[in-house]
C-alpha cells in the first residue's frame, strides 16, 4: 500500500521508517518515545521526511509538510536512490547471511 501512497504518517519506529524507505515514500515524522526521534531526525536528514510535534502542530502545518514532501522533485529522487540502495544491499536475507557467516566463522576459530 505505501508504494501507492503520496506520503506516510508515521511515529517513525525503525518498522515504519524502513517500509518508508523500502516504498520510496515521503513521510511525515510524528515521534512519540524513544528511538523514534532519532530515527524522524535522520529521515529528516536524508532529505524524505518533514517532522512535526504531534502536541503543537496544526492542520496548517500538516498541510505544508505534505505538499512540501509531494512537490519536491528532490524528495522523490532522494527517496527513490534511498529505495535502490537498500534493495541492492540484499535487505534482511542479506543481513542474515552476513550474521550467520560471522557465527560460523567465531565458531570456527573455537575449535
């Protein structure tokens, strides 16, 4: 569904972010606790994210973040370069094999 949407709101946990950035899709940071204002922060940073404090933002600000994020020519090509890269890196299958490889190799160097 997200590859088909405009935008994402979202609190900007690590799943959110990630299927954020796997869709290629502009988001809208609202962190509520923990690492999710870290992660809006680097969104952010990226350049395919606008953030705003749920406790003060208005309709107003909402609308401008969203056609901010949805008519920026930059914003699509950041999110769609951020998009190749993460598919090109292999993704959680590639992480996986990363990790069992390191396992096998500490196990190796036990014996």
């Amino acid at each position: 569904m997200l590859e088909q949407a405009d935008a994402f709101v979202t609190h900007a946990g690590m799943g959110g972010s990630s299927e954020g950035l796997a869709c290629a899709t502009p988001m809208i940071a609202v962190p509520q606790a923990a690492d999710q204002f870290a992660n809006a922060a680097q969104l952010a940073a990226l350049g395919v994210a606008r953030v705003v404090d749920a406790a003060t933002v208005s309709v107003a600000q909402l609308r401008e973040a969203l056609l901010a994020l949805t008519t920026d020519p930059a914003v699509a090509a950041r999110s769609a370069d951020l998009k190749r890269q993460a598919r090109e890196a292999g993704g959680a299958d590639r992480a996986a094999d990363l990790i069992e490889a390191e396992l096998a190799a500490a196990a190796g160097s036990d014996g």
